[in-house]
C-alpha cells in the first residue's frame, strides 16, 4: 500500500486493486499560515539561563501564540494581564525585561506592538526569517543584571572523589 496525494485529502490505497482505503483530510503545510515555531536558531544564551519569572514565560508562549514568530502583535498590558492571570504592572515589566533581553523586538521605543526575536523564534520560510533579520536588525538575546546574578549564585558542584581500595595509591 501506497499514499496517493491529492490536492485536498491523503489517501491510503490499495494497489492492488486501486481503491482508497481510508481517505484524510490534508494537514496545512508550514507554508499554508500555520506553521511550526524555530527555536533557539541564532542565539548562543539558552533560555534557562537567563533565570525567567513565570510571568515572563506566559507572555513569550503568548506571544507565539497570536502570531508574534511572524509580524508583530499589538498588545495591551491589561489585555495580556487578563489571558495569562496576572496583574498590568508584571506583564509591563515582563515586556520591558523580555525587550532588554532581546527576547522580544519592538519597532519603535513608544509601540505598543511586539515581535519575537526572529533570531530566536520563527515560524515559515527560512528564507523569509534571513530576509526578516536583515530589514529589523534584531538583537542578539544578551543576559541581564537578574541573568547573570543568578547563575553566579548558583551552588557550586563539589569535586568529584574517587574511592579508592585499602593500599591504593594515586
């Protein structure tokens, strides 16, 4: 049995005797609007790294969601507030944290419009993601003051000790 694609289903036949076993409705390519989401392609700072609140995750997943990989999205604070259950003054410094970080781009200081970094997030063509970089520039995503203090504060590991048997010497 083979697949046989058609303009609007996919359909398994049997060829043997040349009928479609079961017909299904075809899944939207990457480029019919709905696509995957690239992530962490271009950007040398992994995310656990940069010590995220929840706030700041719930507004990045937001974001995505409504389409702001591709074009940006306006965005309300109140309107963000009330989608992810917190308060207008977190998701303004949520914003403001993700655009320092680079995380998140905005076309001008007063917009109240946000993209994704297409470094770091994109959804579609990797040829249009090239084109998209050059004609915004976004930054690179670079760690903040709360970035860097929490991983200097991180616990060290001990040294690793190898056991070693009675008369053993190095």
């Amino acid at each position: 049995m083979t697949t046989r694609r058609g303009r609007e289903t996919v359909a398994l036949v049997n060829l043997d005797t040349g009928e479609a076993v079961a017909a299904r409705p075809r899944t939207p390519h990457q480029f019919d609007g709905k696509g995957y989401t690239l992530q962490a392609i271009g950007s040398e700072v992994p995310l656990y790294s940069l010590g995220l609140a929840a706030a700041e995750w719930a507004v990045l997943e937001w974001l995505r969601e409504h389409g702001a990989a591709a074009g940006y999205v306006s965005v309300a604070p109140d309107e963000l507030a009330k989608a992810i259950g917190a308060n207008d003054s977190t998701c303004r410094k949520a914003l403001a944290r993700l655009v320092k970080l680079g995380l998140v781009v905005k076309p001008s200081p007063r917009a109240a419009a946000y993209q994704l970094n297409p470094l770091r997030y994109w959804e579609g063509a990797g040829s249009t993601q090239v084109s998209t970089c050059r004609r915004i520039a976004p930054p690179r995503v670079t760690p903040d003051d709360k970035a860097l203090t929490r991983t200097a504060n991180k616990p060290k590991s001990a040294p690793k000790t190898t056991r070693r048997a009675v008369g053993e010497t190095r």
